[in-house]
C-alpha cells in the first residue's frame, strides 16, 4: 500500500471515528431527554418537579440547558422553574442581592442589579453622546482635518514637501 492509500484510509476511518462520536452524543442527549421527561412525569407536584429542574439547572452543569429544554417545554418554562439561582453578592449601585438569572452569568458573576445595570448603560451613552456633540461642534484644531476630511492647503503642501 503506497503512502497516499493510506492517508485516504486515515482519513476516512477517522471521518467514520468523527460520525461514531456525533451519534454517541445525540444517543446520551436522547437518553438524558426520555430520563428527565419520565422523571418530571412522575413527579406530579409542581413544587417538587421544580426543585428538580432547579437542582439540575444549577448543580448539574455537564447537563445541557437544551436537553432540559427539550424536556420541559421551553427555555421559558427552565427559566421559570430553575428560578433565580446563587448568590453573586451586593450591587455596587443600590446595595441589593444580586442572584444569578443563568448559568453564565453565575459562572461570570455580576457587579449591579438589572435597574442599576441598566441605568448604569444609560448614563454611559448619554455621556458619549454628549462627548460626540463637543467634538462634533468643535472647530477643527491645527493639526487636524479642516471638517472634509482634508488637511488645510498649506498643510497639505507642508506634507508633501516633507515627503519628497
């Protein structure tokens, strides 16, 4: 077998490696799926069935949120009865608890509240556009453009002097 026959079987017993991997992978969300469904069926009460997405929500990272959500319903519905999760501190702004509303935001922690966050970005782009406006009516300095993008005449021939 020459060496190019062989890099052809390498490759194509790795695709088949690669298409193997793709269907254990499905076959475990799959599983994981049927599991929680017959779980949170035989769970009758709503109040335990939510502390059973909440348990898996956030103590189970390994499980995908999509398999969850391919088990409840809807990301909605995780989001509702996972509920608000641990504890990421005081916001900076008011002094309320933070709670996490999602895995990221656990994983990357939180310095404001929503309404503080949120005021926090509205002075932030009242500010810049304040700055824009100041410059914008700004006349141009001697240095800079003179408003069409194009240094002033005698500057210009000054650089190409420069340059020549």
């Amino acid at each position: 077998m020459d060496t190019a026959q062989a890099l052809t079987n390498v490759r194509a017993a790795a695709d088949r490696l690669d298409e193997a991997l793709a269907a254990v992978t499905t076959a475990q969300q799959d599983l994981q799926r049927e599991a929680l469904v017959a779980l949170l069926a035989a769970e009758g009460d709503h109040e335990r069935q939510r502390a059973v997405v909440r348990v898996l929500y956030w103590d189970v990272p390994a499980l995908p949120v999509k398999t969850l959500e391919a088990a409840i319903g809807t990301a909605r519905q995780v989001r509702e009865l996972a509920a608000p999760g641990p504890l990421l501190g005081s916001c900076e702004g008011c002094g309320a608890e933070i709670l996490a509303t999602s895995r990221t935001q656990a994983a990357q922690g939180a310095d404001r509240c929503g309404p503080c966050e949120t005021e926090r970005r509205r002075l932030e782009r009242q500010r810049q556009e304040e700055q824009w406006r100041r410059e914008a009516e700004a006349p141009p300095g001697p240095d800079e453009p003179d408003g069409d993008g194009f240094l002033p005449w005698d500057d210009f021939l000054d650089e190409l002097r420069r340059g020549w």
